[in-house]
C-alpha cells in the first residue's frame, strides 16, 4: 500500500508505504529511513532491502520526512519517532505486533534510526505528530553505512551544515545531540550494524568507534563488515546476500 498518510510534515501531510505479507497475524515490523544526506532521497529507496525481509514475514513500513534546509535538526527525527507512534497506533489495521517494532536506516537514515533507537521516549523528540500518549521506542535497530559522529566530518560539510544550520562548532550541542556516539546512556536496545570498509562518505572508524562504545556501554551490538565495500554496499550483488542473510539472523534472535 503506497503513500499513506503517517502525519503532518512542514508544508504537507508525511507519506508512507507498508508492505505486508500475506497471511501473517501480528508480525514483528519495521520502519525504514531512507538515505540521502538528510537533503535528499525518497520512501521508495528501501525497496531493494525491504523484500527479503518481506519473504520472511516482516512487516515493512517506508517513509517521507522533511529534508533539509527546509528543517533543522531535531525535526527529521521527530518525525520517525512520530512514524513509531502512528504504526503502534495501526498495528491491528496492519497485523502487527505492537510490541515488535524496529527501525532500519542507510547513511543518514542510519543517523535518524540509531537516535530514534536511542532516544527511547525522550519527550524532547516527541513533539510532531498525533497518538502521543503511545510510546516511540523501538525493539531494536538495523543500522547500514550509518553517520553516527558528525562531530569528526569537514566543518564545511554541506549536509551538515544544512541539517544544523550551521557547522558543529557553531552549533555544538545540536551536533552532539544528533551524533548517536554521543548518545549512549541508558538501557540500550540491541542493534545490527554492517558497513563497508573502504567506504569513503562516512569512513570506516566511525562504525569501529561506535562499536566499542556500545559494548563499553553494555549494550548488545551485532557487527557486518563488507570488505573493501563502499558506502552502497548494502545494495551491491557482492554483498547483499550475506548482509541481508546477517541482518535476518539477528531479527530472528531480537525482535
């Protein structure tokens, strides 16, 4: 079902499609965040991924948000998190299990899916959208070639800059509170996390950072590493058999 309304964005209503597989009854779901650099991408870009997850009975719900310039940081993730309240509000109309719901995101959709796994039911982030009294916390988080420390990237990142109106240095707590590094107290859900190796958008020492810190932390961490992947490995026929295969198991054992 394409194009579902999930709320209202900055100039017209935010639109999802969910993908159901036939037959199932209270199905584990999850959300997918697009890509883009946070200014560009569509809902439509997570078709490739999504359909193996499908074949084994997940649910599958993609989604529009606002890009930037047009928001500034938090409003994107906002957004997500109001798109996690809007599906547990709908999971009987899409046979879902309410309390199975995941999120998944690529590049800086893996930003915005790794902070709504983070954030949990911070109210900060909580303020768009309808069924607020439902929770916005997730099971847990598939995260691919994600931008997890924006605090490391070219103070003239153009992506950056548009996401936070301005550079981190100028803009310093706005970079901390958007980097998921940064972002780890609390009980932590369990995340898979997979990213290629030669990847030259978001380097490599971003995933090995995030990593340590995580188990540093106490939270449950499943790793991928393509070698010598570039940051589209997740879509690559070198790669995608056995990341998608990687990425089931874990959803086997954690949603």
């Amino acid at each position: 079902m394409n194009g579902v309304p999930y709320t209202q964005g900055k100039s017209a209503p935010l639109l999802a499609n969910m993908y159901v597989p036939k037959g199932v009854s209270m199905a584990p779901a999850i959300i997918f965040i697009h890509g883009g650099g946070w200014t560009a991408g569509t809902r439509d870009f997570s078709d490739k991924v999504i359909v193996p997850l499908i074949e084994h009975g997940y649910v599958g719900m993609t989604i529009d948000y606002d890009l930037s310039p047009g928001v500034r940081f938090p409003i994107a993730l906002e957004e997500c998190k109001a798109a996690v309240r809007w599906l547990r509000a709908h999971a009987a109309e899409y046979h879902v299990d309410p309390d199975r719901i995941a999120v998944a995101g690529y590049s800086a959709g893996g930003e915005l899916a790794a902070l709504v796994a983070l954030t949990g039911d911070d109210p900060r982030y909580d303020g768009i959208g309808d069924f607020t009294t439902l929770s916005s916390r997730v099971k847990a988080a598939i995260l691919w070639s994600s931008d997890l420390d924006l605090t490391t990237f070219s103070e003239k990142d153009q992506s950056i800059t548009a996401y936070l109106g301005g550079s981190c240095s100028e803009h310093k707590d706005l970079c901390l509170q958007a980097s998921p590094q940064h972002n780890l107290g609390g009980k932590l859900p369990p995340i898979f996390i997979g990213h290629g190796n030669a990847d030259e958008d978001v380097p490599y020492p971003q995933f090995t950072n995030f990593v340590a810190a995580y188990k540093l932390a106490h939270g449950s961490i499943t790793t991928f590493t393509a070698e010598q992947g570039q940051h589209d490995y997740v879509v690559q026929p070198k790669w995608f058999r056995a990341s998608m295969d990687a990425t089931l198991n874990f959803l086997k054992k954690n949603l």
